[in-house]
C-alpha cells in the first residue's frame, strides 16, 4: 500500500528529513480512499481539498521537523468539531452548520502536525457498539464486510485496519475505542481520568464515564497519538515492564446470561501464556465486578444519550434513540442515576488492584458479530442482548480506570478477537508496554487484505 499503509511514526519521521512531502502521504490515502471506501464506508465526509491544501501549507512551516505527528493523515470521529465540517454524529437530528472552530482535540492534532483526512461514521449519537445509522448507512468490517467493525468508532477503525488513515481518534464512553479495535485488529486504548481532557461542547460526556484516546496498528502510534491528544511527553516510545506483572485472568462476564465464545477463550489463554513467557505471573483470579454494577452503567447510559438529545429536533431522530432518551429523561428525573464513581464499585476494584497490577479478560465475549445482529429490535431486546456481546468493557467507564484492548488472534473464519488489558489509575504506561511486549512476541497483521473480504 506504500505510504497508504505506512506506520504514524514511519511517516512523520520520512516526513521530517524530507523524504516524502505532506501532499505525497496525504494523496496516497486518499487514493486508498477513493478506491476501496464505497465498499467499507468508514468516512462521513472526505476533506479532499481542504486536507491537499493543508498539506502544502505544512512544508511550509518553519517548526515541521519538530512535529511528532509531521504529515500524519488522522481519522477524526464525527461528535468532534472540525472547522468547517457539521458535527453530524451519525444523526439526521443534529445541526447541519459547519462547526466555526476546532475542538481543542482537534486543535492538538493540528498544532502537532497531523493531516485531518475526514471525518469517520459512528451509531446514532455514539450509542451503540456497531456501526450503522439511518442517516449514512452501515459501516463494514475490512477483514470481512459482512460482518460490523463495531462501534461507536466504526469508521475510524475501519479506516485505520484498511489503511485509509494512520490513526484515527475516537471516544469511549462504554467501550466504543475498545470493541472497534478488537472488531478490526487494532490498539484502542481508553485512557483513565483526566488524561485527555473532555471535550466541553460535548456536555458531561454521558456523565464522566465517556473520554477520547487512541486507535493504531501498532503500540508505538497509539502511546505517540496518546502523547499528542494529553499535551504530554511520557507515553511514547512504551518500554517493557522492567520487573515481573501480577496479571489477574478472568473469562467471567459482569452481564448475567453474557457467555464467552470458545474462539474467544482460545485466544485469550494463548494470550496468558506469552504473557507467562514474558515472565509475568497469570493467575486466573475472581473479577472485581458484580451483576449488580451494570445497572449503574446503564442508568449513566441511558441519561447521557438523553442529554445529547438536547435541543436536537426530536421527530429526526431514529425511533429507538427516542425511547432511549425518554428512558434516560426519566431515570434522571427520578434521580436514579447513582454517584460517580460508584463508591461501593470503585472500592471493589480499588481493592482488586492492590493484590494485582493488571486485569487481562476477552475484550468482546464473541468476535464480531454480523452487520444488522442488533437491528429491528426493541429497546428491552437490545438492552438484553447488547450487553451479551460486550459485558467486559463497560466496567472500566464506570469507575474510570484505563483499559485497552490488544490484537490477539482470529476466528477460524478470519475475524480478529481482541483481549483487554485493564489498570489502576495512572496505568497508562504499563499498559502500553505490556502490549508492546506481546507485540514483539505475537506480532499481528497490521491492515486487513480486501482481497478476502469478499462480497464486492
């Protein structure tokens, strides 16, 4: 794929030297985009001109060789404000007036030198963990397109396993960076409180529990776009744990009735021994969660997408989000949303980590499910069956520690399967060099080849 394929650090180095010029990577991926994206879907808008021209302007500046992310074409997820462009956030509802100003995520990427491509498909108003809307269709998988790239960050998962964009940023308020990368094959990292700043346009970020991080095909891109988006320098270049992990296994879900697919577990136990092989000890050990703490989840769930309703033209909305923001209206009214964190949760899991450094679970219960697996249902039936494919990611919103999921394998038809790395607060470095460990050790394929991803 040359540049269309390249790594965030790969190109932003040849850019800096000058080896390649912004508009060649840039051009590069939008050809890539051109040629494949009417059969995956990932991008809402294409900013072709626009990013040509930023592209230029770029080699122009004077500070381009100390840019970490120099040249980098970046997927941005479209409850963001990107000047110029309507914020749609997968919804005919919201306000069709481009956004006067970048978010301040935005402007991040920009000052460190990233090339803002378009913005990506994401569920109506982020809510669900596939990737398909009324009003821009359904997003698909690169690695087979008839199954979904999960959601809420669909698109910019589908475009970074595709190679239509080196990074993509997205949001997570229930697992939505998470599912997609192990949807597609991809680093996704939720960082823990206050590390990247909530965007304020956003409201209260579905009550707190929401924040925005990084998708990559390697370690070394998600810790530098981690870097980037925190207005830090600690997380790049993620060196190995230099003594021995304590790493807790559990295969058993926080969701009554949620099971762990047998792909899954083989996945995830090949997983624990290279971790054992890394020299870290893997215990399988009781989960710090209870059946009880998804209701917490739920009614923050349900209130959040009933505040981003907020002034949006309620008839436009699709009918099951209506029910859903009616709940939510009606759970906050009630005050049945509990404090956050939860105390009793957050004293659990507190407790759980003083006798273990990391918690290692499947990031999904199943590999991905089949476009439309969710579709035409009730709100009871999703609520019921939603929570089955994704019990183990929410837990992490709720009491707001970092957590990431890391390729691991595929199904026997060709699916990637994630497994999920949790820490304590402040867990973010070891996060990352954990799964640059394994990494070194089970390196995965970093795109999907269109080539069996059949049908056309």
């Amino acid at each position: 794929m040359g540049w269309a394929g390249a790594s965030a650090i790969e190109i932003a180095s040849a850019v800096r030297i000058g080896g390649v010029s912004p508009l060649e990577v840039v051009d590069a991926h939008l050809s890539r985009i051109a040629a494949i994206d009417h059969r995956i879907n990932a991008f809402r808008i294409v900013r072709v001109d626009e990013v040509r021209a930023e592209a230029r302007a770029l080699a122009t500046r004077d500070d381009f060789r100390d840019l970490p992310l120099a040249g980098v074409p970046v997927a941005v997820k479209d409850n963001l404000d990107l000047a110029g462009c309507v914020t749609g956030n997968g919804s005919r509802a919201t306000r069709q007036t481009p956004a006067e100003a970048d978010s301040e995520l935005v402007r991040r990427l920009r000052a460190a030198g990233a090339l803002l491509i378009g913005k990506t498909n994401v569920p109506e108003l982020c809510q669900w963990p596939v990737t398909e809307s009324a009003a821009h269709g359904s997003t698909r998988n690169p690695w087979q397109l008839e199954h979904t790239p999960g959601g809420s960050t669909g698109g910019g998962a589908a475009a970074v396993s595709s190679g239509m964009a080196a990074l993509a940023i997205g949001s997570d308020g229930g697992g939505s960076i998470r599912i997609p990368s192990s949807c597609c094959g991809l680093i996704g990292l939720k960082p823990g409180d206050d590390v990247v700043p909530r965007p304020p346009e956003l409201g209260t970020n579905w009550l707190g529990i929401s924040t925005f991080g990084p998708l990559a095909t390697t370690v070394a891109d998600a810790a530098l776009l981690l870097d980037v988006l925190a207005a830090v320098d600690e997380y790049r270049d993620p060196a190995p744990p230099t003594y021995p992990l304590r790493i807790g296994m559990t295969v058993q879900p926080p969701v009554l009735g949620a099971s762990v697919a047998p792909p899954v577990r083989t996945v995830l136990h090949a997983a624990a021994e290279a971790l054992r092989a890394a020299g870290h000890t893997v215990t399988e050990a009781p989960p710090p969660w209870r059946p009880q703490d998804t209701l917490g989840f739920l009614a923050r769930y349900f209130a959040g997408v009933a505040e981003d309703t907020t002034d949006l033209s309620w008839e436009l909305l699709e009918p099951l989000t209506r029910k859903v923001a009616r709940t939510g209206r009606l759970i906050t009214r009630l005050r049945r949303v509990p404090d956050a964190p939860p105390p009793r949760q957050s004293a659990r899991f507190a407790a759980w980590f003083t006798e273990y450094d990391l918690l290692l679970t499947p990031t999904l219960a199943t590999p991905p499910v089949p476009i439309g697996a969710f579709a035409g249902q009730g709100l009871v039936q999703t609520v019921l069956h939603v929570p089955r494919f994704i019990p183990f990611t929410p837990p992490f919103n709720t009491v707001r520690y970092p957590a990431m999921s890391i390729p691991a394998g595929h199904s026997d038809d060709g699916l990637p399967i994630g497994i999920q790395l949790a820490a304590a607060p402040g867990g973010e470095s070891t996060l990352l060099g954990v799964a640059a460990q394994l990494e070194e050790i089970r390196p995965w394929p970093r795109h999907a080849s269109l080539d069996h991803a059949a049908p056309q």
